[in-house]
C-alpha cells in the first residue's frame, strides 16, 4: 500500500482537477484571496475541516476522507459524502481560528433550505467512523478466531497418534 499523499501534494491534486491557478481555486470555494491555499501549498499548514467543507460544497465528488487524510480514492464514487452529509451542503459556523474568512455567498437560492451545521456535521461523520470501526473489530475477532483454528489443525497434524502421521503401508 503506498504512502498517503501530504495535505499539500492533495491540494495540488485538487487545483490541478479543477483547472484553476491556486489563487483562483480559492476564490471558487469561497476565500476572498489565496492566502488560505499558499499556506497549504508552501508552509505545510494542515487542510483542517473547514477548508475541506467548502472544498466539498464547490467539489462535491471529491471524498472528505481522501482530503483530510489521503487515504482511499480522491473520488466519491460510492457516495459516501451523501452519507456523512445527508445530501445537504454544509453551513459553516463561524470559526475564530481562521485568519482568513470565506466570503458570503450572494447567491441565497443556490443553499438548499435545511442544512448541516458546523456540529451536526462532525457529529455524522463521527457515527460513521464509530460504525466502521465497529465493524472492523468484528471482522478483527472473525479473523483471530480462524487463524487460531489453522494453528490448532496444523498442531494436530504434527502429534504422534494422530491419522495425519500414519503412514500408509
């Protein structure tokens, strides 16, 4: 399996997808200047979750897993945004860390009535991930108990006494 991509080389994937210089691809998800992308791009700041949510609410089709971690396809191809989001974009509540915020949207039509905040977001995601993780406990365990029995048959084969030592004469 290889190396996951930095958050910056994912960036540079992204803009590179979207056909836009860095100072243009951040306008289009929302900054009023790159300064947002540069400092991903040059100086190794983190893609953190705000920034990833206004990429989606442009980029709907890149996965959030793949953008915050590099881990998986940088394509939802399985939907599984729809199912962190329920299929809503996202309203950001305001985030005092950020140095730089995104601009309003003029466009209030474009917003689908009921959505997501801030919380309820991570909230979902947060329920997703306990339910994977569960599942792969599960699969985990499954996978313990079958390696216990091959051991137990492969000890068994070796054993005096046992039909597997007989030789046939």
């Amino acid at each position: 399996m290889g190396k996951a991509l930095t958050d910056s080389e994912r960036l540079k994937k992204l803009i590179e997808y979207s056909g836009l210089s860095g100072n243009a691809f951040a306008k289009s998800i929302g900054y009023e200047s790159g300064q947002t992308v540069y400092n991903i791009l040059n100086y190794g700041r983190p893609i953190n979750m705000h920034f990833a949510l206004n990429v989606l609410n442009k980029y709907e089709t890149i996965r959030l897993n793949w953008l915050l971690t590099g881990k998986g396809e940088m394509f939802d191809f399985n939907n599984e945004n729809e199912q962190i989001f329920g299929g809503n974009h996202l309203q950001l509540e305001d985030d005092s860390s950020e140095s730089e915020e995104p601009e309003a949207k003029s466009n209030e039509e474009s917003l689908p009535e009921k959505s997501l905040t801030w919380k309820e977001t991570i909230d979902k995601a947060l329920e997703i991930i306990q339910s994977q993780q569960e599942a792969i406990s599960k699969l985990s365990d499954a996978a313990l108990i079958h390696a216990r029995n091959i051991e137990k048959l492969l000890e068994n084969k070796h054993q005096p006494g046992t039909n597997h030592d007989r030789i046939a004469g």
